[in-house]
C-alpha cells in the first residue's frame, strides 16, 4: 500500500514539473519536483493545455462570441499559455534552416535574434490553425487537446529516435529521460482513447476517428523525420519546431476530414 501511494505520489509530482516546464501556468514551487523527466508526460500537458483552451472556446460559444473570434483568442490563449516556448523553437529553426551552409546552422539557431524566415514562420503557424480553427465546428474542445496532445508526442519520438545535437541545453536531458518505444506508449494509447470519444458523442464518426489517428500520428512522424533530414538530428529548438508544425498540419488535415465528412 505504501508502494503504490509512494508510485501515485511520484506520477503527480512528475506531472506538475512538466506542467511547470512546459507551461506558463503559475503553480507554487515543490522542492521535491525533478525536471530531468518532464518529456516523459509531454502528451499528458498537451492534453491539459488544450483542455483548458477547450474550456475557453465552448465558454465563449455559449456567450455568442463569432467563431472566427474565438479562433484568434483560443490561438493567442494558447501562446500564452506556453510561455511562448514552442514558437520561439519553430522560429529558431525557420532561421537556421534558411541558411545555405549546414555548418552555420545550429550557430544561426543558437543566436537569440529573430530573422525574417523565422517571423514569417511563427505568422504562418498562427495564420494556419486560426484559420483551421474557424473551419472546424464539431466538438472543438476535444480537437484542441487533440492537436495538443499529437504535437507534443511527436516531440517525444524525435527525442527518442534521432540524436541530439549539442552536449548541454534545455533538450539534452530529454534525450535520457526517453530511452524506448515503450516510454511513448502511454500518450500513444492516452491519445487513441481521446480521439475515440468522437465516438461517444456521434457513433456515425467511426471514419472520422480513425483518419485522425493515422492523421496525428503520421504528422507527428514526418515532421520529425523532416527536421532530422534537414538538420541530422535534433535540438531543444527542433523539438520546439516538432510540436508546433505537427499542431498546424494536424488541424489543418482534420479541417478536410471534417469536410468529406459533412
């Protein structure tokens, strides 16, 4: 009994350093909290972030605000709530990926300034899932914490399986704290149950699940795999870059499903 308690109690102390880590939720400060592991519940924050801006958003429905409205607030909401801290690794590598000399590019990358490739990704990012929000009317709580969640564990499988590129930064410790697939199976089965609640709600949505499972996890693949082959790995910024691109796209593609759909 003291096993389990001390296992539960472990879990909840992990999971508040990542929403900590993560997030620029103001939580008071544990002194027990150990950050070393906070990628191995990065879906799990996913699915807390997208919540709460599932929250916001049906809140806002019900006091009349228009859809393309709400689509702006839930998306700056959203930055906020991250601290920014995806973004600025999207355009951190927008930047370096601009470079025409692989030497150069994690050097550009390290640098603190933003260019013009890395403005024009965080405007396209935004551009992208406000207008992938506003197109999508059925239950817009469960796809926020479902982009949410399909980003961040594609952040795991980049850290899992490409090397990282810099001995010390914010992302080294990532690279110990996920060693197997098996550490990615609890957001994989974690998001497969968040997109089956479709079907609570509409049983004629089977389809629907289902190109949204293949869709969140092969975006989450590729995206990864794309910075690898660009980059030969992967840094905190990549990793940054992996939850943010996979968000887009992931909203995007279900504005197409829903689409077929109607």
């Amino acid at each position: 009994m003291i096993n389990k308690y001390q296992w539960w109690k472990q879990l909840l102390l992990e999971l508040y350093a990542s929403v900590i880590f993560y997030t620029s939720i103001s939580l008071p400060y544990v002194n027990e909290l150990n950050f070393t592991r906070v990628s191995r519940l990065a879906p799990q924050v996913g699915l807390i972030i997208g919540g709460i801006l599932g929250v916001l958003d049906t809140g806002m429905n019900f006091l009349g605000v228009p859809i393309l409205t709400r689509s702006v607030l839930v998306v700056c909401l959203w930055i906020f709530m991250t601290g920014g801290l995806h973004l600025d690794g999207a355009m951190d590598t927008a930047d370096g990926l601009a470079v025409g000399d692989p030497k150069r590019r994690l050097e550009v990358m390290a640098d603190s300034a933003t260019g013009a490739f890395g403005a024009m990704a965080a405007i396209a990012l935004i551009l992208m899932k406000t207008a992938a929000l506003t197109d999508l009317s059925k239950n817009r709580w469960l796809t926020l914490m479902a982009a949410c969640g399909w980003g961040r564990w594609g952040q795991q499988l980049a850290i899992l399986r490409y090397p990282y590129l810099k001995p010390t930064g914010k992302g080294a410790f990532h690279k110990q704290a996920i060693c197997s697939y098996r550490d990615l199976l609890p957001g994989l089965l974690l998001m497969i149950g968040l997109s089956g609640l479709q079907i609570v709600f509409d049983k004629q949505r089977l389809f629907f699940v289902l190109a949204t499972v293949l869709a969140g996890s092969a975006i989450a693949t590729l995206t990864g795999a794309w910075f690898n082959h660009k980059l030969s790995g992967h840094t905190g910024d990549t990793y940054g870059a992996v939850v943010e691109w996979t968000e887009a796209l992931f909203l995007c593609v279900l504005t197409i499903l829903e689409k077929h759909e109607l």
